[in-house]
C-alpha cells in the first residue's frame, strides 16, 4: 500500500510539471486545474466561464471507438432540448455507422437500445447535411441533426469559419472527433495521447463558438415542431468524489 501511495504521489509530482503550462492557462481563465488522484489524468472547472460553465477533462477514454486518452468537454448553456446537432470526423462517423449496421441487423438484436450512444444511434435517426461552401469541411466532417435548416444554420459564419481553421491547427486527418449539441449542452471529444496547450485552447474556442451560434439559432425552432429525442448519457464524469 505504502510503495503504491509513493509511486502515486511521484506520478503526480511529474505530471504537475508536465502539465504546467495548461494549470497556468486555465488559472489566467479563473478556472480551478485538479490533478486525478491517481495520476491517470487532470480536471478543469470553470464555473463563471462565457458563454457557460466550463467542464474540460483529460485521461483514459470513456468511449469503445477511442483508443487510449481522449480530451473531454462540456459547455453548459441551458439551450432548447430540441437542438440535437452533431459534427463528426467522417472516418470516425464511417466507423460508427458499420458498428450500428453490423451490431443492429443481428437476428438477436432488432432496435437500437438506450444503451447505445447518442452518437451513434444519431447516424440512423436524424439528417445529415453537407455545407454548400468548404470543400475540406464536406471531406473530412460529417454533419447530423434533427432538422436540416437548423443544422446548415448552426456550421454557416463563425462556426463554420472556426471549423476550418481548427481542422488545421488542432485536428489531425483521421483523429476520432466528434461535437454535439444535446440536452441544452455543448460536448465535444477527441483522440488526444498527450494534452498539448496549443490543441486545447483551439479546442475550446471551437466548443465556444459553437455554442454562441447555438444560441444563435435556437429562436427559429418551431412551437409545432415535435422531433425525436434519445435521453442516454453523453458525458460521464470522472470527477473524483
């Protein structure tokens, strides 16, 4: 027990230095930097952020279709339930639409359960959308959602213009991405072995704006409109008790 707590606190000691540069980052945003207990990872807490309350992790993925670590966010905004959007990196959402094809025309298994991701389930229930102008968004993104006008709305202007941009600087062809606008929340994941500055405050900036223009766009949902919805978790924390 007792070489374990010290290999655990040394653990810690180096991942401290390691990751000083992002703990210095969120405390210029007035955001609380956690370490995991373990050493498997870290924590950033934002409470007072704009356009909402910021959660960001970093450690071992929650999610079968990303292999080792992965980047973890979540924007809390209070939006209408009925905005249920999704940009996906195509290879990933390749991947993701042969797993459902496979898992769900099984003799065994004849519907999708809630116990299949939103995002997954989201490939066979809703429309997907290809933007009119940018060619590298149309190739290596897909784009999901509820209803189409509302989804070519939300990736037109600025959050469109971001996409581009972090598709170069922060998100390397092929990285298993995805970003979701579900339950009045923004959530946002990818492959990330070694959390890098740079990659992360791209990153949120994306998560941001597409919040905003989130915001944006929820005025135009319809009284009559009457969509389905799936209600399984998106986001499980790994915030220690």
């Amino acid at each position: 027990m007792v070489v374990k707590q010290v290999k655990t606190w040394l653990v810690q000691r180096a991942n401290a230095s390691r990751w000083r540069g992002l703990q210095e980052w969120a405390e210029s945003r007035r955001a609380e930097f956690q370490l995991h207990p373990e050493g498997i990872g870290f924590y950033i807490d934002q409470p007072g952020a704009k356009p909402g309350p910021l959660r960001i992790e970093w450690g071992p993925s929650q999610r079968d279709y990303i292999e080792g670590n992965e980047l973890r966010m979540r924007l809390e905004m209070g939006l209408s339930p009925e905005l249920q959007m999704m940009v996906v990196c195509r290879t990933l959402m390749d991947k993701l639409e042969a797993a459902v094809f496979e898992a769900y025309t099984d003799t065994l298994q004849t519907r999708l359960d809630t116990e299949t991701p939103e995002e997954m389930r989201w490939l066979v229930m809703f429309a997907k959308f290809a933007p009119p102008e940018g060619r590298e968004l149309r190739e290596r993104l897909g784009f999901i959602g509820v209803h189409k006008d509302l989804l070519a709305a939300w990736v037109e202007g600025e959050f469109g213009d971001t996409l581009q941009r972090v598709l170069k600087e922060a998100l390397p062809e092929g990285v298993p991405f995805l970003l979701m606008c579900l339950r009045g929340n923004l959530y946002l994941r990818v492959a990330m072995p070694e959390p890098e500055l740079e990659r992360v405050q791209a990153l949120v900036r994306l998560l941001e704006t597409a919040a905003r223009e989130a915001h944006r766009i929820q005025g135009r949902i319809g009284e009559a409109m009457n969509w389905p919805t799936t209600m399984a978790s998106t986001f499980q924390s790994t915030r220690p008790s």
